[in-house]
C-alpha cells in the first residue's frame, strides 16, 4: 500500500510541475520588447523634426497684382513712363528682373512690339535686383518708347499694355495712351523697390 501511495504522489508532483512550466513558457513573451505605443511615439517625433523648413517666397504671379501708370515725361521725341505694380494679394511675393510687354490697341488687339531690356537712356539702365513685396506694397520699372516716325513709317496708337511679370506665365493689363514709333520697340527697366523710384518725371 505504501509504494502505490508513493507511486500516486509522484505523478500528482510531476503533473504541478509541468502545469508550472507551461504557464511560465505561456507569459514569457509578453515580457520581451519595447511596447508598441513607444515605438509610435518615437516615429511621429522624428517624423516632426522633418518637415518644420521655414516657407520661402513665391514668385508674384499677375493675379497677386494690380497695375498703374504711376508717371510719364518726355523729351527729344523719348516718352518715359513708370509703371507700378502692386502686391493686392495677402501674402509676400518677389519680383526680380524684366517684365515682358505687348502693346494693345483700343480694342485689346496685339500691336507689332520688340521689348528690349534696358537701352542707353538711365532710366532704362536700372540696376537689377530681387524686389520683396509684402501684401498691400509696390514695386515699379521704367518702359522707355519714341514718338518720332522714321521715314514713311506708320507709328501705332497704343491704349493698353500687357505685363508679364518677371518669372510669371500669366499677365495684367495697365491703361495707358502711346504713340509708339521705331517699329514697336519698347525699352524696360528691371523692377525695383517703389522705394527706389528712378522715374524721370514721375507723379
């Protein structure tokens, strides 16, 4: 009798320790490796540290501005006249070389125009530089044209101008009366600050 409740203790041991070691081998995994909400924290926070570059400013495009004659004068058959642009949008933009220009009739038709960058007059000869406009301030250039026909030549009547924006692919329109000679061509000044104003002349 004595074995046999000997026999019957061991297996009862036996069967405590295996249930023992299973529970063990059972939690085990939940003790290795950092948590998943660590982990997350961790990347969203480097993710962060990516992408705070400070924003840079935009080219003004013709819709961010508004365009007038500022001022006009002449002189040995040379007309000057200034025109201004005017940031009107809500945000900083730059302006930084030549517009380009077509002269418009009365009825918005394109006259024969060759824009030339600079000339030899100073108002022409601005230096060129990169204008910062915050929203509500102005930046102008110089448009230099003759009166005086060559020859037989038939001068144009201009009523409008067309400005691209330097860097722009869109465009305003700025009312204005020309007498155009020398087959369309119109001297531009780079932009500048208003400023700056260099307009022989100017209101």
């Amino acid at each position: 009798m004595s074995t046999r409740r000997d026999a019957a203790a061991i297996v009862v041991l036996l069967g405590l320790v295996a249930t023992s070691c299973a529970t063990t081998a059972a939690r085990a995994p939940a003790t290795t490796g950092p948590p998943t909400t660590a982990s997350t924290t961790s990347t969203a926070a480097a993710a962060g540290t990516t992408t705070s570059a400070p924003p840079t400013s935009r080219t003004c495009p013709a819709s961010a501005l508004t365009g007038a004659v500022h001022g006009s004068s002449g002189g040995a058959g040379t007309i000057e006249t200034t025109i201004v642009l005017h940031n009107a949008s809500g945000a900083a933009c730059t302006l930084s070389g030549y517009p380009g220009l077509t002269l418009l009739d009365a009825n918005g038709n394109a006259l024969t125009t060759t824009t030339v960058r600079g000339g030899d007059l100073a108002f022409e000869r601005v230096p060129p530089t990169t204008v910062t406009l915050a929203p509500g301030q102005d930046a102008m250039f110089n448009v230099g044209t003759t009166d005086v026909p060559t020859g037989t030549e038939a001068c144009e009547e201009a009523a409008r101008l067309q400005i691209y924006p330097p860097n722009a692919t869109d465009t305003l329109i700025v009312a204005l009366r020309l007498t155009v000679c020398g087959g369309g061509a119109v001297h531009a000044s780079p932009v500048f600050p208003a400023s700056a104003a260099t307009a022989d002349g100017a209101a």
